[in-house]
C-alpha cells in the first residue's frame, strides 16, 4: 500500500489530513455558537448575519482568498494584530491553508448543525427544567446528545469539503510544495507538469476516496438522529 | 388555600385569561383544543411567561407580576407530565425517572425508586428504551419521573388523550391513587367531561 503512492504524495495526504484537521477544530466552535443563534434566538441581525455566513459558498473562491489576503496580511487588520501581538503570521503558512478552508467549511457546518438543533423538541427540554435542571444542565444532559450526530455529521462534511478546499487557499497561501500544497492543488500541479497523468490518477482516486468516505459517514450519522424515538438507537 | 391562580398572556394573537381560588386538591381546565390549556400549565410551570397575574401553591408563591416574583422552572416544584408524556428518548427508563430524583435535595424527595416501580406497576420496565414503551407505559413512567423529582404540585396535560379504553381506565385508576395517597395538589387539563367529573375537585371551563 505504501508503495502506491510516492513518499512525497503521501506527504501530500498528511498536509491535507492536518490542514482539514486545524481547519474543523477552529470552524466547529463557531460554527455551532452560530447555529445556535440562528436556531435559537431572535437576534434583531439575524437574517443579516445567515446571509454573511452563507457568502463564502456562493462567492467566487477567489475572492474569499483575496479577501482573506486583505484581512490577514501582514498589513491587514487582523493580521497586523497577530503579528504585533503574538508575532505570528498565518500567510504563506499551513495555519492559513486550514483558515482558509475553515472558511469555506464554515456554511455547510452552520447549516447541518442548525438543522439539527431545530430537530430537537423544545418540550423535553423545558420538562427538563420542571424536573429542577438549570439551563447549563439542559443542554449538556438533553439538547446536546440529542443534536449530537447531526454535529457529528456536519464535522464530518466540514471535513471533506475543508480536504476539497482549492481556490480560496491557492489565492491566500499560494501553492507551496510542504507547505500549502494540498491534494487539490498537487493535483492541479501535476496536470501542469508533461507526463504527470499518472499522479494525477492516483492523488485523484484519494481524494474520491476519502470524499465518499466522508458523505457515506454524516449520511449515516444524519439518519441516526432522525431514527432516534423510533428505534430507540 | 390550595391553589391561588391568576394568569393571563397573549398566545397567536389570542387572549387567554384563567383565574381560580380554591381549597380543592384538584382542580380540572376543560375545555376545547386551542382553548389555551396547555399555555396555562406552561404558565404556571414557569415554561411561559405571563403577561399578568400570580400563582400560588399551598401558601407558597411561584408567580407574581406584581410584586416581581418569578422563580425559574427548576426551583418552582411543579412534577409536569406533558402530553404524549415525552420522555427522554436517549435515556433507558431507569434514567428517565431517576433524572428529576438525582437533582432534588435528598430532604424533599418523598418518593423512592422502588416505591414508583411499585405504585405505577413499572418494575418490569427499568432498562427499556422510551421508543419500545407503549403509550400507557409511556406516561406512567411520566408519572413517575415527575413524582420522583418531589414535586409540592403535579401538572398533567391531557393523561388519557393518547390512550385507548382500557389503559384510561388503568391510568384514571393510578391518577384516583396519586391523588387520595399522596395528598399533592394537581392542576389536570382535559376536554374530556366524563374524565374531569370522576377526579372531582374544582372545574374551571375555558374557551
């Protein structure tokens, strides 16, 4: 098996597996703290603020690179901060390849968990309450095992679509072999080189591999909650 | 004074406004579907605020607009049986009625395990899952999972909606138990006369 692909596309693999990796463990706090607004609250910027998160999946990638080179250069707002601050800098770096495809995880997750935050019912959740539990318990005993595969799910297709993630990540980070070279854009490397048909099948197969994997498991995930109270899991 | 209750709040555009005093230890809200029955055990639950009014409990208040008084639902002591009992489905039966019980303070339990296996005829269901219970079942562990939490007032929502003739009557002969051995006060929803008549107490008609 390792013989299948050369060291340095593996190299390529473990890039992605880390980037998408870093990418999911900073989206999914967000992602849910979100989901829980839209699901829950009646925020007055609501509408505004579902239309901001769902941006990235309808804006050209490119742009969503370039607009994150404009906020997280070294003369940008955020990046400046950091720089000064923590004297770090997320350009030309892997930590930018998994920002960058935490970004365009981000509405995907948002929606999958907020679907499933609505499919809880409410009323087990107040019932809860009557039985003397504070707010902090409700959620933790009642509303988050319940929701639990559906964010399970949608770590999971946060996960894929961060290992797909091209175009707003060769925009910000550029395509650095080690790096920021993710399979995407090894692949797209390969195709530019005469000859590298052959990898390109191969890095190709990966990442369709890897992406079945990936939809096969939220599907499953996503029907285990929906079967909960029928077949009693 | 058993109950001292003055609530109203404005649900779907709709008034609902419900208003009794009385020593009786039961007392039913009968009434049509829609009539606001469920949002005034809601009310009362602390589940739905009121836009006015009070709720008091055997001398103790629960609710008061007036004076600013609104104890959050997990401090007010209401056993709340919901329709279609709703029970915790990720949670086998033993946990569902244990939920209530672990987070009350040892002193105001009144109600072991054991004894609510045996008054509601459970014993034989700890380990199931909610799914697999059938609908009677269902809302004697209810019962019990509100019982077991202490409660000063039981709140039952419709109990024998969901059920066929014979596990009413099953279920109507558990409430007449609860209510003349345990001695707490329960606010009972129905639009069923024939089921309002034979708890007895005070009726208040809504809608």
């Amino acid at each position: 098996m390792t013989g299948w692909l050369s060291p340095a596309e593996w190299a390529v693999v473990a890039l992605s597996l880390k980037v998408s990796l870093l990418a999911i463990a900073l989206t999914l706090p967000l992602a849910f703290a979100l989901a829980w607004v839209l699901a829950r609250t009646r925020l007055p910027g609501r509408v505004l603020l579902d239309a901001l998160v769902h941006l990235p999946l309808v804006l050209p990638p490119v742009v969503t690179g370039w607009l994150l080179l404009l906020a997280f250069g070294r003369n940008g707002p955020v990046g400046g901060w950091l720089e000064a601050t923590f004297g770090i800098s997320v350009m030309f770096r892997w930590t930018g390849a998994a920002l960058a495809a935490g970004i365009m995880a981000l509405p995907l997750m948002v929606r999958a968990i907020r679907l499933s935050l609505e499919a809880v019912d409410r009323r087990l959740e107040g019932v809860a309450r009557t039985l003397g539990a504070r707010p902090w318990w409700v959620f933790t005993t009642i509303t988050l095992p319940l929701c639990l595969p559906g964010v399970l799910a949608a770590t999971v297709l946060g996960l894929a679509r961060s290992l797909g993630e091209f175009g707003a990540t060769i925009t910000f980070v550029s395509n650095i072999p080690g790096e920021t070279r993710t399979l995407p854009l090894a692949i797209y490397t390969a195709l530019q080189v005469p000859g590298g048909e052959q990898a390109v099948t191969r890095l190709a197969l990966v990442s369709v591999a890897l992406s079945l994997a990936a939809l096969l498991a939220s599907e499953w995930l996503t029907r285990r909650q929906r079967g909960r109270g029928s077949d009693g899991l | 004074m058993a109950f001292d209750v003055d609530l109203a709040v404005a649900r779907g555009g709709r008034q609902i406004a419900v208003r009794f005093e009385t020593q009786a230890r039961v007392v039913s809200l009968f009434g049509p579907s829609g009539a606001g029955k469920t949002s005034v055990l809601d009310m009362v639950a602390g589940l739905l605020r009121p836009a006015a009014g009070h709720v008091r409990v055997d001398g103790e208040t629960l609710f008061d607009a007036a004076q600013g008084i609104a104890l959050p639902p997990e401090r007010r002591g209401v056993g709340y049986v919901p329709q279609d009992a709703r029970l915790f489905p990720h949670m086998n039966v033993r946990d569902n009625l244990l939920y209530g019980w672990r987070l009350t303070a040892p002193a105001r339990r009144w109600l072991a395990l054991e004894e609510a296996l045996d008054l509601l005829g459970i014993g034989h269901l700890p380990d199931r899952r909610p799914a697999t219970l059938s609908g009677g079942e269902a809302q004697r562990v209810a019962l019990g999972r509100a019982l077991l939490a202490g409660p000063r007032v039981l709140l039952l929502d419709e109990p024998l909606a969901s059920l066929d003739r014979a596990r009413r009557e099953e279920i109507m002969a558990m409430l007449e138990r609860i209510r003349d051995d345990l001695k707490i006060p329960i606010i009972h929803v129905s639009h069923d006369r024939a089921e309002v008549d034979r708890l007895g107490g005070l009726v208040v008609e809504m809608g």
